[in-house]
C-alpha cells in the first residue's frame, strides 16, 4: 500500500534544489575541514608537550616515578 503512493508521487523539480545541495555540501566540506585543523593543532602540542617530558625524563638527576625506580612505560631505568 505504501510503496503504491510513493509510486504516485510526481519527482521533486531538482533544479529548484541544486544550489541549496550545494551549500550543504561546501558546509559541510567546511566543519570537516575546521574538525581536522583542530584536531592538527591539538596533536602538535601533544607531541610537543611529550617531547618536553621525555627530555626531562632522560636527564640524569631526574626523579623516578611513583613506582620506585620504574618510570612511566613501566620499564626499569638503566642507570
């Protein structure tokens, strides 16, 4: 019943709709665009900031971690 009256229904004028699929589109390329942006900036300062950590980790009067002698990776520290 259903499938015959949307069998019946004329097809939508698309040249009407085309500009507005557009912009929904270029919106949409557009947050993703903006989502990967942030996303770079914030990996970048991880591995900046993780960089920092591992330097001081590696200097030689650096403190051990809370574990005693292990550090963060949990492995023993060779000194």
């Amino acid at each position: 019943m259903g499938a015959l009256t949307v069998a019946e229904l004329p097809a939508l004028p698309l040249h009407t709709a085309g500009p507005y699929v557009a912009a929904a589109y270029i919106v949409l390329f557009a947050l993703v665009l903006i989502y990967v942006a942030i996303m770079s900036i914030r990996l970048a300062r991880i591995e900046r900031e993780l960089g920092e950590l591992l330097e001081i980790s590696e200097q030689p009067g650096a403190p051990a971690g809370p574990a005693g002698e292990q550090g963060a990776t949990g492995r023993e520290s060779r000194s």
